[in-house]
C-alpha cells in the first residue's frame, strides 16, 4: 500500500524523509508532554495513550491502514471544528469514514509544517496543541494556523478526536482573491 506521501505528492513530508520527519516529531510530542511536569513520565496510562497516539500518526503517514485500524476503535468520531467555509471542517462516525476524511483532508495540503506547543495527558484524555503552516493544494496559496486535538482513548485504543483550529489563516489561503492589494501581511510559507 502506497503512504499518504506517495499517493499526494509532497503531503506531510517529501518522500524518503518519513522517518526523520517522524523521529522529529515524536521528540517534540515526549517534551511538550514532559515540560513543566516532572511527574509525566510515572504516568502508565497517560504515557500508554502517548505511545498509542504516535503509532496511529506513523500509521496515516506510512499508509499502513492495518495499524491504523488496530490502534483505534471501529466506532471511532472524528470532529473538526470551524468555519463552514474550510472544506475539512465536519464530523465523521465509524473508523472507515474517519480514515477517508483524513486522508481526504491531507490531500488539499502540502508543504506541511507542524510546531507542537504543548501536550497535555489526563486519564484517557490527550490534548495536543500546535501551530501550522503550510499550502493549500487549491489555490497555491499559504496557510497558517494553530489547532487543538483533544483526543479520547477506550481500552487503549483512540475513541475520538475533536480539532479546533484558528480557521482565519486557512480562509485567507482558500480565496485568491481576498488577498489584499500590496500583497500578504505576516510570515510567508512558501
């Protein structure tokens, strides 16, 4: 089975960097976890949904729905929240839906940058919190972002996940023509 990368060229990272771009990743996840908690690492469940969460992650990057599948649970819901304008903003119920959508939603995006900021672990409770930037496949166009996944974990397996993200970034970057005269303000990302 082909990864994300490969079917969507240039999606999350560029091919034949997965591993590094994952380890990166997977190292900002464990300090946001452990920052300002020096207790973290004595907690089993919480470090347990951590481990969880990092394989699912691996898993939609990689392509390899089997493991995707296995790490979360059949009813899993997926609900991004924003403005009706964003064409990624929606519910989904059932694991299969969930994997369509996401890999749906990764296919308008490129150039995909994510900073985490902080990760906070409680019971069966994990909230990631970050910012991204990247493209908007449609228009060409930068995006920037910064979004929550609160995520829900059930006999160690992901439940659901709930993102809520700054949606005015992303909406600049899906109408060319709200681009003001003079050109963008801010960071570009390009």
């Amino acid at each position: 089975m082909q990864s994300v990368a490969e079917t969507v060229p240039d999606v999350i990272v560029p091919p034949g960097n997965l591993q590094v771009v994952l380890e990166a990743w997977f190292q900002a996840l464990d300090t946001a976890y452990a920052e300002a908690d020096p207790g973290a690492g004595a907690r089993t469940t919480e470090l347990a949904n951590l481990s969880v969460l990092k394989r699912v992650y691996a898993a939609i990057f990689a392509g390899d729905l089997a493991v995707w599948r296995s790490l979360c649970q059949p009813d899993m819901r997926l609900e991004i929240v924003g403005t009706p304008a964003v064409p990624f903003v929606g519910t989904w119920t059932g694991l299969e839906s969930v994997i369509s959508a996401t890999q749906r939603n990764f296919a308008l995006l490129e150039q995909q940058s994510v900073q985490m900021e902080s990760v906070v672990a409680q019971g069966d409770k994990l909230v990631v919190i970050a910012q991204e930037a990247g493209i908007y496949r449609l228009t060409g166009l930068p995006y920037d972002t910064r979004w929550v996944h609160e995520f829900r974990f059930r006999d160690g397996r992901i439940a659901s996940c709930r993102e809520i993200f700054d949606g005015a970034g992303v909406l600049m970057a899906l109408q060319p023509a709200s681009i003001p005269p003079g050109g963008r303000q801010g960071p570009q990302f390009v």
